[in-house]
C-alpha cells in the first residue's frame, strides 16, 4: 500500500460523493473521490491528511500523449525493480518519495525501461484513499 502525506486543498462537495485535492508533502499533487456516507464529506480545506492507493492500482507508462481522464498523472524515476515471472515490483521516485506499483513483468519489459529511467505513474482519484492522521 502506498502512503503519502498532504494537505487538503480544495473540497467540491457532492452526494454521495465528494472531491478533493491535496497538495503533497514534498511537492505536487493528487485528486481524490471521497465516498461519503454522509450527505457531505468529513474533510475540510487545509486539514492534513493520508493519501492511500494500492501498488496494484498504479498504471505506468513510458509516455503520455493526449489527454485523459485519469487525474492524477506524475512523472518519476525508476528507483529499484524486482521482477518475478509473472509479476514485477517498480518503484519509482516522485518528488522526494517513492511510489509502488505491482505490474505484470511482461508489460514492464515491454517498456523497456531500468532504473534511471522517467516513467509516468497514474492512479484514477477513484482508487485513492484518504484518512486523518
């Protein structure tokens, strides 16, 4: 599972759902969709807070062309990679942290890509996870 520290930033409220954005410890950002069982979301802008998404949620791409729907779209570097025969375990250095991601080891060697080398990372805002310190 991946963690990282933020700071909320914007609250668009919605039932049941709610968006939010947070600025990250360290520098850049990320969207979330805050599932609320309320009629509005328990978080407030500027709250610190953690960010949650699974390594298994994380998408990496060598290169991104066009736009998106996904919005959280970062930029890293390749910081270790153990692969299995089936599947590899990247992570990828992003703004003074390191984020996670569990992918198929074919697809990563189709990339073509090592450590050192920038990888794009994204998560839907759907799969991430907030909660209070």
């Amino acid at each position: 599972m991946n963690k990282l520290l933020g700071k909320i930033s914007k609250v668009i409220s919605g039932t049941p759902y709610s968006a939010l954005e947070i600025d990250l410890t360290g520098g850049g950002h990320i969207a979330a969709v805050d599932v609320g069982f309320a009629t509005k979301t328990e978080f407030t802008t500027g709250e610190e807070v953690e960010v949650y998404f699974d390594e298994l949620d994380v998408i990496l791409a060598k290169s991104i062309s066009g736009d998106t729907t996904i919005k959280n779209v970062h930029k890293g570097v390749v910081e270790r990679v153990d692969s299995g025969p089936v599947l590899s375990k990247v992570l990828v250095k992003h703004k003074g942290t390191s984020v996670a991601a569990i992918v198929r080891t074919s697809s990563w060697e189709s990339l073509g890509l090592s450590t050192g080398s920038e990888v794009s990372w994204l998560v839907k805002a759907t799969r991430v996870l907030v909660g209070k310190p």
